[in-house]
C-alpha cells in the first residue's frame, strides 16, 4: 500500500495538527508555515490526491469545501476579504498529494499571485 500522506495521518490522529474545524466529511487546521496571519488549509476525509484525480461523485464534496472555507473565515474575522488556494500538481507548487484548500488572510493580499 502507498505510504499514507501527512495529511491523511493528521485525519488519523497519528501526528497533531492545530485544528480549527471538524465535520463528518473535512477537517481543516492551521499551516505549520504561514504565509498570511491566518492560513488555513481545508482537505477532505477522503484521500483524492489532487484536482486532476476529483471524479463526478466529489462534486458536492469539493462545493462543501468551500462552505467551511466561508465558515471559518467568519469564524477568524476575515472582514476584509480572504484567498482561497487550491495548487494542482508540482509544477503549481503542490508538495502535499491529499487535496486541500488554502485559506488566507488577515493581511493585503496581492494579485498576481507568485
Ligand atoms: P501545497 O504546497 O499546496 O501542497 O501546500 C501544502 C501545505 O501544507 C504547505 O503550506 C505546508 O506548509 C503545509 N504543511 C505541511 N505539513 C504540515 C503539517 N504537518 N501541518 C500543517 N501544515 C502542513
């Protein structure tokens, strides 16, 4: 079997992570290396490696992602605007292969992005 991700292993509870949300189907906690003062990343339970790997059935999955993203940005006081992040494949800076939201804010943001 494939050795399990980081991510998978914070679902399991074998390593900790910051968390500031949980429901049945995402959990989300905090970037161990912030780029923002809040930086949250939101993944799914399930183990869907990137968005080139999302298939019909994660179409709710991946819209309720985004509600907790809404959520927890309430929840931080993100009042003035946050940026949602999902990097797909290397060469868009994915290190970590269990799909996950960035979430950031409590800072200016800057478009382009890097
Ligand atoms: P990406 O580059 O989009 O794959 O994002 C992976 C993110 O996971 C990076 O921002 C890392 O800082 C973060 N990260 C890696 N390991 C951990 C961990 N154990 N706990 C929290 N965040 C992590």
């Amino acid at each position: 079997m494939a050795e399990k991700t980081i991510f998978k292993k914070i679902i399991d509870g074998e390593i900790p992570a910051d968390l500031v949300y949980e429901d049945e189907q995402a959990i989300a906690f905090r970037d161990v290396n912030p780029q923002a003062p809040t930086h949250i990343l939101i993944i799914p339970r399930k183990e869907i490696a990137s968005i080139d790997d999302l298939t019909p059935e994660d179409e709710p999955l991946m819209g309720h992602l985004f509600l907790v993203a809404q959520k927890i940005a309430k929840q931080e006081n993100l009042t003035d605007g946050y940026r949602t992040v999902i990097n797909c494949g290397e060469g868009a800076g994915q290190t970590v292969f269990h799909l996950h939201v960035h979430l950031l804010g409590g800072r200016g943001l800057t478009w382009p992005p890097g």
